[in-house]
C-alpha cells in the first residue's frame, strides 16, 4: 500500500492497529529515540505512544479524527535539542503518524517564557497573584488535589476535604494512592504518562469508599504544573463527584435494555405463535374440510375427525395457557399459596397422564421424602413437574425411560427435584440461554416446541427463592436439580 501522495511533504510513519511499521519516510528516524524500521513495533522507537493504545483505537474507529502529542522532546548530537509535534490520523485501516519539527518555534517560545518569568519575578506582584490564586482555589465548587511527582499530596481545596471528610491536616502530606483506593487507580503510571507530554490533559474516572461505606465515583482532569524549581513538576488532580452522572446513565442503560428485552419478548412471540398455531389449525381446518365434504362417513371415521379437531384445541389451549403463565411471572403478580400436599400422588398423577400422551416412553419414579404433605403451591409445582418431565420425555429416544427423584429433608427444609434422561442433551453455548423465554436450543431440529417451558420453571423456582441447576452433554442426556425451601 502507498500512501505517500496524501501525506507528502511531511515526515511520516504507517503502522497497522498493532502498531508495526509497514513504512516510512526517509527521515522519520531523526525524530526516533532508536532507529526504526519496516515490521518493528514503533513504541520502541517512540515511547510517548505507550499509554494511548486506546486512544488509537477510537481513531481507526472514527469515534476520534485525530490526537496530537505537542513539543516531544529529543536530543541530538553535539547537543542539539530537537522538538517535534507528533500527529496521530487514520487512514483506511492503518495508523499514520505524522511529525513536524517545531525546534525554532518552541525555543523562541522557551526563550520568551524565561525572559516574561525574569521580568514578573516581584515580590508584590508574586504576592498578588497567590492572593488571587488562594481565593479562585477556596472558592472552588470541584475537588483540587495537588500532589509532589511521589503522589504525596501538597495542596487541597474545601471541597476536597467536604467530599473525603478529612480535615485539611489529615490530607497533606498523605499519599493519593491511600487516599483513593481504587485497584484501577496509580498516580505513577498517570504522572509518567503526562510527564511525557506536559500539555496534556488526561481524564479518569475513579471509586473510592466514603465514611459511611457508600461507593462514591469521581471523574478527575490530570495535568502536571510546573513549581519554583526549574523542571521540577506536580501533578493537579481537578474532579467532580459523578455519582448521580452514573447513576443515572445506569438506569438510562437498564431501560433501555429492559425495551429491548420487550421487543424482542414481542418478536419472539409473533414468531413462536404463527409456527405453533399453525399446525393445530391445519389439522382442524382439514378435519372440518373432510366432515363438510363427506356426508357418508361412517362413525369411526367422524369420531376420528373430531377427535383430532378435539387434540389440536388443546394442543393451542396449552400454548395459551404457558403464554398466560409467563406473563403474570414476568409481570410479578404471580403469587404463591401454600396448601398441604401428598407429594408422591401428585407426581403419580402428573406421571400418569404424561406416560399417556409420550407412548412407548416411561418414567422411573423414586420418592424418598421423610415427609407425607408438605406445604407448597399446587399450581407452582405442576408447572415445574410437567415441563421437565415433558422436556425429558419428548427429547429422549423411543422406549425411553426417564429418571424422576424426589426426595423431602427437614434439614435443609427442602424438596429436591431431580429429572434425568439420556436423549439429545443440551450444546454447551445453549445452555446459558435456557431460560430465556421462546429460546431453543440449535440441536431441537423438528422437534415441536414454544421454548416457554423452562423459563416457566424458572419464574415458578424464583418465586420459592429456590435454585435451579443444569447438567448436560450432547448425545449423553440431562439432568436437571431444582430445590425449593419449604417451612
């Protein structure tokens, strides 16, 4: 690739995003700490690029047109001072650094700033101006900090001791580090990055633990300031508490995460319904065609057609009914009554009429509660027992058996319900999405299903305050643990 005709005339450097030169113009390397060439990692030729590899990284993604490192400092021989101006731009997929000697400018700007400083060294004047300077800093709405290169703080304003509640004296001479005590957080790294470039300001954004242990978040301006001892610098800490900023851009986020959900609640919906009320509505159109049709059938073969017409309305009643469930769950108005229940009827019951419709396909049933009733939620349990059960049959293999376990403890108080079968089994990246609602696993292939029955066990669990646990391999079968509390 040649970029050169867009960037002539100027010295430059390309680099892919991970920073390899791919190429260079012929004195790019007077502006180097070492010499640079083709297919070496240009940080080690120009250190002051450590430390915005993220910077660069919005560039090439365009969320930033450009960053510019002003008046970089580098010595030559016979001791020269050279400064340059290091330009960072993208172009198509490559970083492109462009550098411009500002040598006579920014020694003209030196020489002038020491000759104005010479003449402004008055004791008034001097006065005046840390006068004015302790007023604009008392007065000050945001947090001052200032710190000695080691991170010792040297200075702080009213605010900064309202903020951490400390008194003055407790704040000097601390270090920052100690006093912001955030594992993302060191003052060293910040003040060697604007060290660097001393025009710089860097924003961060920091958590510290208030007095009465509330989590408060500050975002701080960071910027080294020259003192009284030539190049000696401190480092200006500036912030703002932003804790209601991000509290409320967090409750922005959840809604609208909480819209998305709905939407795509919605979609899913729409798509489940026209798939799974197709079927049934076939069947009962084709049943009421071939009645209309036939005014000569015998009995059987009536009874057989309003049999079907009989199956599919329930079929769709099913359906409706999982809808109903899920949504007065997800809505919260689902509420738990608590009645006296002999546990191994209700699930022989519920066995019973699952072995009728799964033909040719049983269920081991091993109760083992030191309980006979137990209070629990007749229409909650159902829920839970008819869906893994049914899960497990209909993915299991034809004559298949599936395993059910319930066991009753008074310590822990719980029920324990274990299903278990050796059908197809659940792929590992499914099984973090399991209980979402009309979510199905990609190896179901023509098996019918809503996706609806595990997060109805879910919400049915929740509303216990019980736990529910998933254990599967492919081709090998599932298990599945639910634990419901009792009193």
């Amino acid at each position: 690739m040649d970029l050169i005709p867009v960037i002539e005339n100027q010295e430059y450097i390309i680099c892919d995003r991970n920073f390899i030169v791919v190429q260079l113009s012929a004195d790019a390397n007077q502006y180097a700490e070492q010499a640079l060439v083709v297919g070496e990692d240009i940080r080690t030729s120009f250190p002051e690029i450590i430390g915005l590899e993220a910077t660069c990284q919005e560039i090439l993604l365009e969320q930033q047109e450009s960053f510019c490192l002003e008046k970089i400092f580098r010595s030559q021989k016979l001791e020269q001072a050279l400064y340059f101006n290091l330009l960072i731009k993208a172009i198509e997929e490559h970083l492109v650094i462009l550098l411009s000697d500002v040598t006579s400018s920014t020694l003209f700007q030196q020489s002038s700033m020491q000759q104005i400083n010479e003449a402004e060294i008055a004791l008034s004047k001097l006065q005046r101006f840390e006068y004015c300077t302790n007023k604009i800093i008392a007065s000050m709405q945001d947090v001052l900090l200032i710190t000695s290169p080691q991170g010792k703080i040297e200075r702080v304003n009213k605010s900064t001791t309202e903020l951490f509640k400390q008194k003055k004296s407790e704040l000097i001479n601390q270090s920052i580090d100690c006093l912001i005590q955030d594992s993302d957080f060191n003052h060293q790294k910040i003040y060697n990055s604007l060290i660097t470039s001393k025009d710089a300001v860097r924003k961060i954004e920091v958590n510290f633990v208030g007095k009465q242990k509330q989590i408060i978040q500050i975002e701080f301006d960071c910027f080294i300031a020259p003192t009284e001892v030539k190049d000696f610098f401190n480092c200006v800490y500036i912030g703002r508490d932003i804790t209601a900023r991000k509290q409320a851009e967090t409750e922005i986020r959840n809604a609208l995460a909480r819209e998305k959900e709905l939407r795509e609640l919605k979609s899913g919906f729409i798509s489940m319904a026209t798939h799974e009320f197709r079927n049934p509505l076939s069947s009962i159109l084709l049943c009421v065609q071939n009645l209309q049709d036939n005014s000569n059938l015998s009995n059987s073969n009536r009874d057989f057609y309003l049999q079907s017409i009989q199956d599919a309305a329930l079929t769709m009643n099913c359906l409706l009914e999982d809808v109903l469930v899920l949504s007065r769950a997800e809505s919260e108005r689902q509420k738990l009554k608590l009645e006296p229940i002999d546990l191994k009827e209700f699930c022989l019951e519920i066995i019973s009429k699952l072995t009728s419709i799964y033909v040719n396909k049983g269920v081991n049933f091993d109760y083992q509660g030191e309980l006979k009733l137990v209070n629990l939620d007749k229409i909650t349990l159902r829920h839970i027992l008819n869906n893994l059960l049914s899960n497990a049959l209909k993915y299991s293999g034809s004559s298949a058996t599936v395993e059910l376990i319930l066991s009753c403890s008074r310590e822990p108080a719980e029920v324990k319900i274990e299903v278990s079968d050796r059908g197809i089994g659940i792929p590992q990246e499914s099984q973090k999405h399991l209980f979402e609602s009309f979510y199905r696993a990609g190896n179901v292939n023509t098996i019918p299903g809503t996706g609806l029955g595990l997060s109805i066990v879910k919400k049915s669990v929740d509303l216990y305050q019980g736990s529910i646990t998933v254990n599967s391999e492919i081709n090998q079968g599932t298990t599945i643990m639910v634990r419901l509390p009792i009193k």
